[in-house]
C-alpha cells in the first residue's frame, strides 16, 4: 500500500480529539495530585482551583498549537510526497518464519557483533542464538578464545 497524499481536514479533527483527550487526562491528573498536595501539605502548595486554572490554560495551548502542527505537518506532507511518491507500507498478516534476506540480515548481525566482543574483551565470546554453524564459529577450538583473527 501507497500513501501518497493524507487529507488535512482528517489529520486536523483526529489530532485535536486526541490531544483533546490527553490534555483532559493530564489536567485530571494534575487536579488530583493538586488536591492530594492539599490534604497532605495544606497552604504549601498551590490551591486546587489555581492549579486548575494554570493546567486548562497549558491544555488549551497544547491543543491548539498541536492541531496546528499537525495540519501544517500535512501540508508539508502533501508536498513531498508529490515528488518522492509517499510511504510505502507493507500490511500481511504472516506470523511465518522471517524470510530469507531476514535470516541472513539475522546471521550477518550475529558475526558482527562476536566480531565487535571479541576485539573488546578477547576470550569472553559463547555461543549465540543465532549462529547455527555458521560464521566465526568455523574456528578450531584452539583458536576461538585467542582473540581477533588476522585474515
């Protein structure tokens, strides 16, 4: 699947609901641990209503200011996707063994990093997951912990 082109109208309502959303979950938390201050230290700590009024303003910021950036985000989005051509995203629902290029990607990734611990600490390298045979595992057993082989 292509995206190439994301309508702003849907980017702006979806980030304003959800920032909407979590600016009302922060400023609930914030009146909470505000009352919780209030029980536990009375007349140290802001009251209730004042850190209410200070977190709404933060809140209607937050939203107003992501909604923007995320509109604006779109636009720009739009635009490069008219000469890149967009993401492309590849949705399967395969639960299968890696393909593959996966493997060795698995396998390259598993020598690089006996390599890179064997010139760090020399002698220290065991056995991993993914060496299967293969790799620096093909030493002689009198050479494994000597440290880094010369080619």
């Amino acid at each position: 699947m292509r995206i190439s082109e994301a309508d702003p109208w849907s980017v702006t309502v979806t980030s304003f609901l959800f920032l909407t959303g979590l600016g009302a979950s922060v400023l609930l938390g914030m009146v909470i641990l505000a009352a919780v201050l209030d029980i536990v230290a009375p007349g140290e700590w802001p009251g209730v209503w004042t850190t209410l009024v200070i977190g709404g303003a933060v809140a209607v910021m937050e939203i107003v200011l992501g909604t923007a950036l995320a509109s604006l985000s779109t636009f720009i989005y739009n635009m490069t996707a008219q000469y890149s051509g967009g993401v492309e995203v590849a949705v399967t629902d395969d639960l299968s063994d890696p393909t593959p290029a996966a493997a060795r990607a698995y396998q390259y990734a598993d020598r690089l990093r006996t390599r890179v611990r064997r010139r760090i600490a020399p002698g220290t390298v065991s056995a991993t997951p993914y060496s299967h045979g293969h790799g620096d595992s093909s030493q002689p057993a009198a050479q494994a912990g000597n440290g880094p082989q010369r080619p």
